[in-house]
C-alpha cells in the first residue's frame, strides 16, 4: 500500500525565489498551453491524478483529468486528444490482478489505441510478463511503475513522447510519391539512382525532396533520412 501511494513529490524552491513569489506585484508565469496539444489522465486516486495533472500542464499540455471509465470513455469521444495517461485499476484498490481482463483501464487503453493515441501508463502492475504484453498489444509509448516514479524521468517520457509525435504527425503530411522518395533516399541512394527507380527525371526528384525538406523543416539529406528511420 506505501509503495503505490502518491510520493511526497514537493520541490522546494530557493528562497530567493519564494521571496519573489509573495512579494507584492509578483507572479510566477502560467506555463504556455501548445495549440492541440490535449492530454487525457485516467487516475482513481486523487493524490497520484493531481501530480500528473501538474506535471503535464506545466509541459503545456491543456489536461482533461478523471477518474472513472464512464468520464473517460465521453470525453475520448467529444474531443480529440495526442496524448493519454492511463491507470490500468480504476476500482479504487491496491489489490490488483494483472490477469484480470476486465480492468477498466485496459478497456480504456484498448479505446486509445484504436484511436491512434500515444499512451503512458502509470500503474501499480509490475510483473513483467503483463508489462512486455502491454508493450506488444496496445503499442503504448512508455510504462511506468508507481513503485519507481519520478517527476524527472516522466517529464522526460512525455517530451520523448511528444517529439516521436510530431515526427509521426509529419511524415504523414507526405504525398504517397514524396514517401517513397524519402524510402529511397534513407537507403543511400543518389538523385539518379531514385530516378531510375520510380522512372522519373532527375529534376523531379529534386523537386520531391525539396517538399520532403519543406513537410519535415529539415536541410540536409542526412537529417530527412533521421527522420524517416525514427534516429
């Protein structure tokens, strides 16, 4: 029960900065929301929903929190979101069984895959044979256990998280022709060897990779082909 409580997380801030928090007139900047960038955190436990609501609206995420299934389940349905951070017991307990496939929170994590959300889970399960299985069904971005958690390390997942979205998000911006250029161009091809290949000219090439460059704000041949591998 200690071990899957919410950690006493307070960082204490320099004096110096305390005194300049309560002086008169002074404030501490609300951090910068990011147009689109919704998160959604499925947490029963108020403590452990409070920290992660915390911590993702300082990343400047706008959080929609809840605890329970039904909540959940309507606002995946009202609005879209690119980010979810899923508890996998919602009843409130610590006695948890992984084998359990009714858990709501694997209900939930299902809803979000199928709807192309990338997933963290922060959950109390540890045993590693249902981690690896999580990992392989629902594709999620990172699992991290309550025992272990550190607001550090998830404030490092969640921008891990977001920039391989982003990297997503772009090369689905791509024509079908600009992505097998850029296929082609990952495996070391020149200009010529890529025209020869799609039975195109030159010229049309150079007019692709020049979009290709434009769609994933890159400049160079190397930096397209980082992102076309996930490097």
């Amino acid at each position: 029960r200690i071990l899957v409580s919410p950690p006493n997380l307070t960082n204490p801030l320099p004096a110096s900065v305390t005194k300049a928090s309560a002086s008169p007139g002074r404030f501490q900047p609300a951090p910068i929301r990011l147009p689109g960038q919704k998160a959604l955190v499925v947490e029963d436990d108020a403590g452990w929903r409070n920290i992660l609501e915390e911590l993702l609206s300082e990343a400047g995420f706008q959080v929609r929190a809840c605890a329970s299934f039904g909540n959940a389940h309507g606002y995946l349905r009202k609005e879209k979101f690119t980010l979810a951070v899923l508890d996998l017991s919602l009843s409130g307990t610590n006695n948890y069984n992984a084998s359990d496939p009714d858990l709501d929170g694997y209900q939930l994590l299902a809803n979000a895959h199928d709807e192309g959300i990338a997933t963290i889970v922060v959950s109390g399960i540890a045993e590693p044979e249902e981690i690896e299985r999580i990992y392989s069904e629902y594709s999620i971005a990172a699992y991290i256990e309550k025992q272990t958690f550190d607001r550090a390390m998830f404030r490092r997942v969640v921008e891990e998280t977001r920039a391989a979205n982003k990297s997503r998000d772009e090369l689905g911006a791509l024509t079908e022709r600009e992505r097998e250029v850029l296929d082609l161009l990952a495996q070391g091809l020149t200009n010529k060897e890529i025209a020869e290949k799609l039975v195109i000219t030159t010229n049309t090439v150079k007019r692709h990779l020049k979009a290709i460059f434009e769609k994933l704000d890159v400049h160079t041949r190397s930096a397209a082909t980082a992102r076309a591998t996930g490097r």
